[in-house]
C-alpha cells in the first residue's frame, strides 16, 4: 500500500513535469489508435456499478454504429475520481466518463455539448429541470444517465410475521422511528433492526436538506434535529451502532439482503442489486419501496437526487463519435434500458416510465410513486463540496456526535465553523 | 615509467566505465523515480495546481496557509502522538525479546519466526485481523473485558480517545520483529569474552546487560531509532484502513492528510508544501539524533 502509493505519486508527478513542460503545446485527447477499415475506437470510463448495463447498451448501440468501438474501464468507487482524473491529466484518457459533474468540472475539460445537442435535434425536454440546473456558465457539460433518489426500502416479511401495517407514503420522521421502534425485536444472533441508516452523513443529514436547507448554508440550525434523529433511533436501538457499523465496514446492500433489517434508506440503484440478489438467490423475503419519510410540514413524496452524468473529454479526436454514444445513453434509449434494470433516469417520457415500471412481473411493486418525486440535489454541485463539506467535515464531526463525544448543539457549531473556514474561504467567493 | 602509466590510467578508466554501466540501470531508476520527482513536488510546492491546465506560481503561499491550516496541525500533532507512543515501546519490546532469544532457549527459530512473521503479512490483512479483535461488542478484547465486570470497555479504534493507541498497538504488534531481527543480529556481534570477563569480576544478568549488552548494542539501537522515527512519520496504509483518520480526526496523521489533499481534493501544490514540512520536521529529528549520539553510542 505504502509502496503503491509512493509510485503512484512519483507517477504522477513524473506526468505533473511533463505535461507543465509541454503547457500549451501538442495536447493530444487520447492514444488509441484507429484502425486502418475506417472503424473509430473509444475509450470510456464508468462507475464499477453501472459496467453491465453500459456494456449492454453499448451492444445495442453497436447495431447501428458498427463503426465504433468502445471500450469501457472502470475503477473501485473509493478511488474512481483520482484514477481516471490522472489518466485524463496525463493526456492518454478517456474519450467519455461517467460521474458526478462536480468532481471534474475544475479540470476545464469538459467539453461543452450545446452545439451538438442543436446540431442532433435531440429533444431535451425530457431530461426535465435538471438541463437548465445543472447547466455551468451557461453551458451544458455532462447529460444525465441517472438521478440517485433515495428510497425506503422495506422487508415485507418481516412486517408480515409481527403483524405490523407497511411502512406508508406519507410519514413523518417521528413517525418512521416509532415504527423502527415496534420492528426492533431480539438479541445477538436473532436481533431484527427497524431499520438501517448506511454510514454516509447523507443518511443523517437528508432530513434537513429535504425542508430545503443546503449543507453550505451559513445558518446550520435545521440540521440539528437531523442528526439528533439519528442519535435518537441509535439511542432507541433501532438501527446498528454508529461504531458497529463503522468497525464491521457494514455495508446496506449486504445488511438488507441478510433479512433481519425492517427498513432500509437508500437510492434507487439498490433496486438493481436487490433483483440480482433475486435472482442470485441472496434474496430471500418479499421487499417494496416507498417514499423517504419528511419531515413535519414538509410534503410527502420529497427526496433528495444526485445525477450521475456522462461527460464528454473536450481533447477527444472524435467528438462526433463520442456524442453519439453520449447522446445514446442518456437519451431515450439509453433511458429505456437503464430505467427496465431499475434505475431512475435522467430522461424520462412516457415509454421511459413504461419501462421503468416494467409489466408487474418484476418488483418492487410500488416504483410508481418515484415518478412523481419532488427532489432536492443532495448537495450543491459546486467545487469542493462533496471532498471538504460532506466526505470530511458533516462526515468527522457528525461523527463524533453519533458516538456520543459530544453534543449534537456544539457539533452543528463546529461543522458551521469548518464549513466557513474550510470551504466557503477558499470557493464562494 | 610514463607508457606503463598511460596503459594503467586506461585500464582503470574502462575499469571505471565497466562499473558505471553496471550502475547505470540503479541510477536511472534513482533519477526517473527519486530524484526528478522530488525536485518537481519542490517546485510544485510553490505553485496552485490541480493536475489541470496552467500550472500557477504563488510564492510561499501554500506554506503561509499551513499555518493556519487546522486540518494540518490536528495531523501534526497526531503525528507526533504516534511518533512518541509507538518507537519507544517498538523498540523496547524487541529489545526484550531479542535478548531473550538470544539467551539460548528452546526452539528459538520458531519463536524468531512466529515475532517475525507479522512485519512480512500484508497490511491490509493484518488491519481486517485487528478490526475484528478491536470491535467493541464482538470483540475477543471487550468480551473479555465484559466477563472481568467492566461495564462499559473503551471503543478502541471507534473512540476518539482510543483510536491512536489502538492504530499504535496494531502497528508495534506490526513492527517489532524487524526491528528484533536487527537487534538480534547486533547481539550476536557482542564477543563472548566481554561476558566471561565481567562474571570473572562478579558481575550479575542485570549488571551485564545495563553495562555490556546495552553499550555493545547502541549502534544498533542508533540506527533503529533514527529508522522507527522515520517509518512511524510515514504511518498509511494502517490508519487507511484500520479508521480512515476517524472517528472525527483522531488518527488523521500527516501522510493521510497529504493523501487527502492531493488525491481527494487535487491541490498537489498544497499537498507538496506539506510533504516538503514533513520531510524538514524528520530532517531536524535526524540531525538532533545524530548530534546526540556522540553522548551516547560507543563505536
């Protein structure tokens, strides 16, 4: 570990000397080469997760553009930014990449899609209010694929042998702890927990963001009765110690699909891994999906979203090429075939939905309700937030509140405190 | 005279080349990958880059912002904590046990083996071993403690308080049969004589060990500190692994703070000044050991 890491810094220092040697010079998108029968060849990097369906929408794809050749590469999620922002700064990259647009939008290679989109006459009606949102400068940089909804999923087994009604689609967060509280039963090898809350600071903080709050604000006050919610369900027993979890490296697709948690909050691509734990055989109970609860006053069905876009290298030697599988993916057709696997889209229209919803066959049964979601993004989509705000500063300090080290008051002090310091000084200016 | 010193100046001139091509390939790989590198970060560290585009010359600015960098002096003086807990007790320990193997016991390679065998078992294995003997309710540790009627037993590597000394225990527990292994080869460099001479003049164990062994010893364990400082400064992949620099920033040490800025939040100028400070801070350590040594080591 020490000794990789060592050489991936020499590395990449090596290619730091080499590319500021050559500032301004020959900048070339990407070695591969093409082959001699006209066929063009693509490189794209994907999240590990979404390989398959890339895979399987590329086969499609193929059909009609048998000129292009794409190879995909993908990288563990821990590490995917840092591994394919080196291979990309190195300038043997990628012609394509997936990801959340605001790990990569300080690269400035991001090659601006508004004149492709004209010149395609695509219909971006479909992609909703995310098109103008998530526009920067003005400019449209990256299309979505999906849309990462958080949803709570629920073991209907469970519920069934205690007798207790399913979760509905309108509760509040007090509400969700009671029925927490009523589905927590046992001890040691049969303990049942009333739900699961994933070590990731989004499962604490959501709550406030869903009455609209932003984990940027100068004011941090509604996220004080989130996390306290989360102290108090740990307090409750309802759901597995924060240090537990953290010492175990707990995991929700592995916790859920045991069978012994009641309820479990996460996005929407945990449907995917849920049918393939079906059809693995992992799966062994009846499971549903229903809205995240909100808080009082808020209205029900409101969630929170994070798009995942692809984004095209503004240095490949083949823009066109590249748009094509861009524009295919996250079009349509590519919605079409993420959207049957259980992904919500970025694209929708009616046959998207259709296929979302799939022929009853397939569950969860209740997807319906995800169509008609009012979302929060997750965090604001600017530079640094994700890395200082939530990866370190909701994430350690919130911390130290979940294991009982102090107060939920002085943490949300602190973290107001650190996000001024550590974030706001440097990148809202 | 003259000719016969022309022909013995070209024989040890292609003697020379011979040798340096045989050199060559080491020096390559020294200047590719040691020494080029660590001009660049020098050069880096007083530029704002993110691996991206124009490459910016700010001056001294990054080492002005350490200053008042809480991230950083939380890391520092984690750093430090672990610096002072750990080498001490690394070398101790293998000093005992050294001197206990070499005492002529029973068995002494499997007993050499077994204190060895965790310095060559890959890090991560030995992390996911010790989250499980450190988890705080399955846990062998706090079981036992539960049984002993301790109510409430520390989290370990899940309380801020206990997390460092957790990650230090793991990797004393990690290190000390290197170190045991250099002292073990230092024992066995102390002449018999020395001994014989000393029981003849009535001296006892703990009498030969505090004025023989030791003195004998002191180069050895010289080096091994001025080498355990260095490495418990370069502490990674454990802490990595075994809490990620959590809870909160208990564990956040230097090496993972630099990690963090270079490769999470791509400031590779920012993330070069701090190597740079950590390279200085152990360079001072060094030299305030090798100034010291003259006290205390006996060639």
């Amino acid at each position: 570990m020490k000794r990789r890491f060592s050489l991936a810094a020499v590395i990449l220092l090596c290619i730091g000397l080499i590319v500021g040697c050559s500032n301004g010079g020959t900048e070339k998108g990407n070695a591969t080469e093409d082959s001699k029968d006209g066929k063009v060849s693509l490189k794209m990097a994907v999240f590990p997760a979404d390989e398959e369906v890339f895979k399987k929408g590329y086969e499609n794809f193929k059909k009609d553009h048998p000129d292009i050749d794409i190879t995909f590469e993908t990288f563990p999620q821990q590490q995917y930014y840092e591994k394919i922002r080196m291979q990309l700064s190195g300038g043997d990259g990628y012609d394509l990449f997936t990801g959340q647009m605001d790990n990569m939008i300080d690269t400035g290679i991001l090659a601006p899609l508004d004149d492709y989109i004209k010149d395609s006459g695509m219909d971006v009606a479909g992609y909703g209010s995310m098109f103008e949102t998530y526009k920067a400068d003005g400019k449209v940089l990256s299309l979505p694929y999906r849309k990462s909804n958080w949803m709570l999923y629920y073991n209907k087994t469970l519920f069934d042998e205690k007798g207790v009604p399913y979760p509905s689609d309108d509760m509040t967060w007090n509400e969700f702890r009671e029925l927490a509280k009523k589905m927590t039963s046992g001890n040691g090898e049969k303990k049942v927990y009333g739900a699961y809350l994933q070590q990731w600071p989004q499962t604490w903080y959501m709550s406030a963001v869903q009455k609209g709050a932003s984990v940027i604000d100068k004011d941090l006050s509604p996220f004080k009765d989130a996390l306290q919610l989360r102290v108090d369900l740990e307090k409750d027993g309802s759901i597995m110690k924060w240090s537990e979890q953290v010492s175990t490296g707990a995991h929700y697709n592995a916790a859920f699909q045991k069978g012994n948690i009641a309820m479990n909050i996460i996005g929407d691509w945990h449907v995917a891994q849920l049918r393939q734990g079906e059809k693995e055989g992992t799966v062994k109970f009846d499971w549903d999906v229903v809205p995240i609860p909100h808080p009082e006053g808020v209205t029900k069905n409101t969630s929170l979203a994070l798009p995942v876009s692809i984004m095209m290298n503004k240095n490949t030697k083949h823009p066109k090429e590249a748009f094509e599988f861009l524009k295919y993916m996250t079009g349509k057709e590519g919605a079409e075939l993420l959207a049957s696997e259980g992904y919500l889209t970025g694209y929708m229209d009616k046959d998207v939905e259709a296929a979302y919803l799939g022929d009853g066959t397939q569950k969860p049964k209740n997807l319906h309700y995800f169509l008609e979601t009012k979302e929060y993004p997750e965090y604001p989509m600017l530079q640094g937030v994700k890395n200082i705000v939530v990866e370190q500063i909701f994430k350690q300090e919130g911390e130290l509140a979940l294991i009982g080290q102090r107060s939920v008051d002085d943490t949300i002090k602190e973290i107001t405190k650190r996000v001024k310091d550590e974030w706001a000084s440097k990148y809202d200016k | 005279m003259k000719p016969r010193n022309k022909v013995k100046s070209k024989t040890i001139r292609r003697n020379r080349l011979v040798g340096y091509t045989f050199l060559l390939p080491n020096i390559i790989g020294f200047l590719l990958f040691i020494l080029i590198p660590v001009i660049a970060s020098f050069i880096m560290s007083f530029t704002s880059w993110n691996g991206f585009g124009n490459i910016e010359f700010i001056g001294l600015e990054n080492y002005k912002k350490l200053l008042d960098d809480a991230n950083f002096r939380i890391s520092f003086i984690n750093s430090i904590l672990f610096m002072l807990i750990s080498v001490p007790i690394t070398l101790l320990i293998s000093v005992l046990i050294a001197v206990a193997l070499n005492q002529g016991v029973r068995f002494v390679k499997v007993f050499r083996t077994a204190v060895f065998l965790p310095y060559v078992t890959a890090t991560i294995a030995v992390a996911a071993v010790w989250q499980l003997i450190f988890n705080p309710s399955l846990g062998p540790i706090n079981g036992t403690l539960m049984k002993l009627g301790i109510d409430a037993p520390p989290g370990w590597l899940s309380s801020p308080s206990w997390a460092l000394l957790s990650v230090s225990v793991v990797y004393i527990w990690h290190s000390v049969g290197y170190y045991m292994i250099l002292f073990l080869a230092g024992l066995q460099n102390i002449p018999d004589y020395l001994y014989e001479a000393a029981e003849l003049d009535g001296a006892g164990k703990i009498s030969k060990f505090f004025h023989i062994t030791l003195p004998m010893l002191s180069p050895v364990l010289f080096f091994t500190t001025i080498i355990g400082v260095i490495n418990s400064f370069k502490v990674f992949d454990l802490i990595y692994v075994l809490t990620g620099g959590g809870p909160g920033r208990s564990t956040h040490v230097l090496v993972y703070d630099i990690y963090n800025t270079a490769f999470k939040q791509f400031e590779y100028g920012y993330a070069s000044a701090m190597a740079y400070v950590l390279f200085l801070v152990i360079l001072i350590i060094s030299v305030i050991q090798f100034k010291g040594q003259k006290k205390w080591v006996n060639y």
